[in-house]
C-alpha cells in the first residue's frame, strides 16, 4: 500500500514537473494529481527538492539504460559510442520532462533545473569515458585523455544534432556515424 502510495506520488509529480515545469510544481499541485493529502507527500518525501531529484536519478537511469540497448560486444567503439550518443541525445530532446527542463533553464535559469541538466551531462560524460577508457585498454583507440576526449566527442555530437538543426535540416544518423568518423575517431586509430 505505501510502496503504490510513493508511486502514485512519484508519478503525479513526473507527471506536474513536466507539465508546468519545476518552479511552477507545487507539493498542492501534486498532491491533487496523486489524489492524496500533501501530508501524505510529506510522509515519503522531505520537500519538493527531495522529491525532484527522486525523479531526475530516476531518469538518469532510464536515460543510462537506453543507451546500454544499443551498445554490442564486438562491434567498433565508434558505432556503439555513435549510437548510444544518438539514444542519449534523442531521449534528452523528446523526453517531455527533459525538455521542459531545458526549456525552464534557458528562460528562467532555475537553479535545481541547471543542477539535473548537469547531473544528465555528468552521466553523458561519464558513460563516454568508461567506454573511450576500455577502447583504450583493448586497443581500439591511441591513448588519449578519456575525460578530454569524451567531453569534446559529446560537445561534436550536442552540436551536430542540437544547435545544427536549429538552423539546417537534420542530419541522418548515417551521416552522423559519417561525420564522427571523420572528425573523431581517424584521429583516434592506433595505426
């Protein structure tokens, strides 16, 4: 019962964060959506803060996990970092709560918004630098910098899916394996 009552909760409050965005949630608002009193909320989570970053290490973890579907044993590191750069960046652009979360911080700059944007590029950068530090074990890459390196490959691929579009037609996923090929990973080969 009180395991559904926090999902309940939990859900109403994914639901009103990605509706109205954080600083307009309110714990009245959610309590309505959930059906429950705000003491009920209150029961399960300290304060509205609380109650958000529940939501965003939720969503780290989804976002992790649908860029671990893509990823193959024995397939190049440039098409497994290609495509789970694409999932990742495609989850983040059409997630509703994600894009309301960056549309809240370029407009308003809500300090807890700014904190999960960057909480979501820290697991971006992390994810690229575990995978660039074993290519670099197995020898599918030159040694390089792992933090460096994944910083500038997801900075490369924020803005050929991102910023590029804002004035061009989007580029094919084909494409993109293309242009990060070229401009990436030629530098990167062993040989």
């Amino acid at each position: 019962m009180a395991k559904e009552k926090r999902k309940e909760i939990l859900d109403a409050a994914r639901h009103s964060f990605a509706t109205f965005g954080y600083k307009a949630t309110t714990m009245d608002l959610v309590a309505k959506a959930a059906n429950v009193g705000k003491g009920t909320i209150y029961n399960f989570f300290k304060n509205k803060e609380e109650l958000f970053q529940e939501i965003i290490a939720e969503l780290l973890l989804e976002m992790k996990e649908q860029a671990e579907t893509v990823m193959q044993a024995g397939r190049p590191l440039k098409e497994n970092v290609h495509l789970a750069l694409f999932e990742l960046l495609e989850y983040r652009r059409s997630h509703q709560l994600t894009v309301k979360l960056v549309q809240e911080a370029k407009e308003i700059g809500t300090f807890a918004v700014k904190e999960a944007l960057d909480n979501m590029e820290a697991l971006i950068l992390g994810y690229l630098n575990e995978k660039i530090t074993q290519a670099i074990d197995q020898g599918d890459i030159r040694s390089c910098d792992p933090e460096i390196t994944a910083f500038m490959m997801f900075k490369l691929y924020t803005a050929f899916i991102i910023d590029w579009e804002e004035r061009h037609k989007p580029l094919s996923k084909e494409k993109l394996l293309q242009l990060f090929d070229e401009y990436v990973f030629k530098g990167l080969s062993p040989s």
